[in-house]
C-alpha cells in the first residue's frame, strides 16, 4: 500500500533538478555529441528535434501525468488507473529494465569515478593514445577494482535514495545539477579558446543534408527516447512525485530543451580541444577513457581540467542512476509495506549480485563467457535498451491513446491543446515509430 502521505518534490525548481537530473546522463557526453557530429551535424539536430517532438515529449509527458495520476509505485499506478487487467506489466518490465540497465550502467559510473582519481593524481596524463589504452584496460582487467568502484557508486546513490524524494533526490540534484552546469560552462571555455577549436565546431555543427538516412533517422529516435529516460519506469515514478500545481507538459519541455542544452555544451568541451590537437573523433567508452584524457593532458591545465570533465560526467551519471534505483527502491518498500532502510539495503544486495557477471565480462574472468553471442555487460544493454525499453514505450502509448478514459486523460495531462495533441501522438505516430525503433534494433528492418 502506498503511504497516505507521500513524500512529495517540493518546489518547482527541485522538480527540474531531478527529472533533469534523470535525463542528463553519460548519453550526453558520450554518445549525443559523437552522433551528431557523425551524422550530419545542424542537420542531424533537426531530427532530432523532430523525433523529441514525436516520441520523446509526447511520451515523457505521458509518463509524467500516469505516474501523478497514479500516486504509486510503477506497478500499483496501472493497477489503479486499470484494476482487473493487464498493464501492470508495463510497471514490471519497467522494474526488470531498471535493474539491468542499474547492472552495468553501475560499472561504468565506476570507472567514472575511479577516473576522476587516476586524472586528478595524474596517472592518465599521457599524450598517447597507446598509454590511455593501457591504463584503461589495466582497469577493466583488474576485477576486484572495478567492483570496488562499482560497489562504491552503489553505496553513494543508495545512501541518497534512502532518504526519499524530496530529501534525497531532490535534495541532491538541485546542488549537483548547477554544478555540472558550471563546469560545463568552464570546460567549454578552455576548449574554445585552443588554437583551432573552429574545427572542432564545424565537425558539430556544419549542416550536411546527405548524411541523414533512415538509419540515421531511426538513431535520432532512438536517441530522443533513451536521453529522456523512457520505458522504464523512471518518468512514471518521477510524476508520482509531482505535485497537482506541476504544469506537466511545460516541465517536460523545459527539461528536454535543458537536456538538449548540456548535449551541446558537452560537444562544445569536446570536440574543439580534440580537433585542436589533432585526435579523431570516437564515442561511447572509447572517447571518454581514451581520446578526453589524451587530449586534455595536451593542454596547459590538463590536469585540472580532465578532472573537472571527470567530475562532471560523474555528476551526470549520478543524477540517471538515481532515477534508475527509485524504480525498484519504491515498488518494494510499498508493495512489502518497508522502511526505506530496509528497502534500499535489499536492493542494494541484489544489485552486487547482479552488477557481478556485468563488471567480470568486461575483464578476463567472464569476457568469454557469452549468452546469445553477447557477454553479460552487452546481453544487459540489448535487453533492457533494444527490446524491452521500445517494447514498454509502444504499450505505454497506446494505453494513454486508447485505453486511458478520454477526460480522465486529458484532465490528467491539465486539459488544453497540449493534452489533446499527446492523446493525438500517442493514438497514431508515436507507437507507429517506436515500432520501426524496436524492429530496427533487433535487425528485422
Ligand atoms: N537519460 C540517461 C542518459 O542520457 C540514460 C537513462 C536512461 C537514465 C533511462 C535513466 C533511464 O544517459
């Protein structure tokens, strides 16, 4: 049962704090810059746009305004808003995505942190690319460290979460969300003023039209619905938290325009410094670990400046982390009537248990081992963010397009245009494209 007075986010800025906090994530640094600037630069911006508009805001506000209407935990809100039926898999596939995506996503915020030692000490400092290499596979190699690292990012978030929404999270994020912030903005100063850093912008932003294919197009969607922390229950669990005052379609604008905002400015940190010292441009781990430490330790401050670009990365992986554990954190303390302290510790326990598999596949010790071709750390990406993420997106908009009482739904939404043009979205383009996203991801088209 869900308590009678729920522990709510209490200011509007605290809201955007922590459903800000959910959306910014390593996405942001490692994986939008890269893509825009690969796939078409302004151009690809534009998609993106469109697919935020089509996917990402209709089914964020979505989830935001189920989530308040159902003042509960992710499965409890559709068995209120639909008793007798079967949408509360939606909140348990929520639950199983969280908890994988939390299995490996953990890793990585480990080596985060354990880099904003190694740059802050100078043990990264290396112009070469060959040493950035050795030093990070040092890492993934050394098992007992990693999980340390793992473990120790575990520990940090759940100490937050333990304390609830609003003097946990909300707490947290509207601290750590100003800082990246300004670090960002610090970062970015630094890497515009290099010799050369035109470079780096024109490779971010030089529209080209001949770029952008369907495939391309299908990433973008992909991208909105994975940067907004869709299909999986976080924006559900948020919106249980929002108070009746919160104009729901207007905060998740802003968020998505402020999401969008600290992609760029990570692009702008990036890009004109590795232009500036000649070093190609990667993502995804590879930028992060290898080609960042490289190419700050080629610039005068590079040791300070790869560990405020560290710190900041572990702010952002913080904030999605968070989101992730409050999915499970509040079903279980309110389906098995426990205190937090209960719950939180119980999760905890089952997320080293989980994590394992994922922090040994990267290493030695489990690299070989494959389930479908995959090793545990990819199996849990490809499951949680290739199926069951689109999967839960496409049900959830068509329970809000069809199956969710029409004034019920709109009244939910706050009424008006805004709601109308979800209730629209969702009857008709937004599950039809998450379908391409999902047949897409699993090679069928
Ligand atoms: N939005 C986060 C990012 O950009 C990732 C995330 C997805 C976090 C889903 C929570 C839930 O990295």
């Amino acid at each position: 049962m869900a308590p009678a007075t729920r522990d709510l986010f209490s200011s509007r800025l605290g809201v955007l704090a922590a459903t800000l906090g959910s959306a910014v994530g390593l996405g942001n640094i490692w994986k939008f810059p890269s893509l825009v600037g690969q796939n078409g630069g302004a151009s690809f911006l534009v998609v993106y746009l469109l697919a935020s508009l089509c996917i990402g805001l209709p089914l964020m506000i979505s989830d935001l305004s189920l989530g308040r209407a159902g003042r509960s935990n992710v499965i409890s809100i559709f068995q209120k808003l639909a008793p007798r039926t079967g949408w509360w898999l939606i909140g348990l596939s929520a639950i199983i995505s969280c908890l994988l995506i939390l299995g490996f996503y953990s890793d990585v915020a480990g080596w985060v942190f354990a880099y904003i030692l190694k740059s802050a000490t100078g043990t990264v400092s290396s112009t070469d690319p060959a040493a950035a290499q050795a030093s990070f596979s040092s890492l993934l190699n050394d098992g007992p460290v990693s999980l340390f690292w793992q473990w120790l990012v575990l520990l940090l978030t759940g100490a937050i979460i333990m304390r609830g929404a609003s003097a946990g999270i909300e707490k947290v994020t509207r601290v750590l969300m100003p800082v990246l912030f300004l670090l960002l903005v610090g970062v970015c100063i630094r890497s515009l003023t290099l010799p050369g850093a035109s470079e780096g912008l024109r490779f971010l932003f030089m529209p080209q039209w001949e770029r952008v294919d369907a495939s391309v197009i299908m990433m973008a969607m992909g991208l909105a619905f994975f940067k907004m922390s869709l299909g999986m229950g976080c924006m559900l669990t948020y919106g249980s938290y929002f108070k009746e005052d919160v104009n729901i379609p207007l905060m998740a604008t802003r968020v998505m325009i402020c999401d969008l905002l600290v992609s760029l400015l990570a692009g702008i940190a990036i890009f004109p410094a590795v232009f500036s010292f000649g070093f190609q441009p990667a993502e995804g781990p590879a930028l992060l670990f290898l080609t960042i430490p490289a190419v700050f330790s080629s610039m005068p401050g590079g040791t300070f400046f790869a560990t405020l670009f560290f710190i900041l990365s572990a702010i952002a992986a913080t904030g999605a982390i968070l989101s992730l554990l409050e999915v499970p954190v509040a079903w279980l303390s309110e389906r098995f009537s426990l205190p937090r302290s209960k719950a939180v510790p119980i999760l905890l326990a089952g997320l080293v248990l989980l994590g394992l598999p994922a922090t040994l596949s990267t290493g030695p010790a489990l690299q070989d081992v494959k389930l479908f071709g995959l090793t545990f750390f990819d199996l849990y990406d490809a499951l949680s963010s290739t199926i069951l993420m689109p999967l839960s997106g496409i049900v959830t908009s068509l329970f809000v397009g069809y199956f969710w009482e029409k004034e019920q739904m709109l009244a939910a939404l706050g009424g008006g245009m805004p709601a109308r043009l979800v209730r629209t979205l969702c009857r008709t383009v937004t599950p039809v494209l998450i379908t391409l996203v999902l047949l897409h991801g699993l090679n069928i088209i």
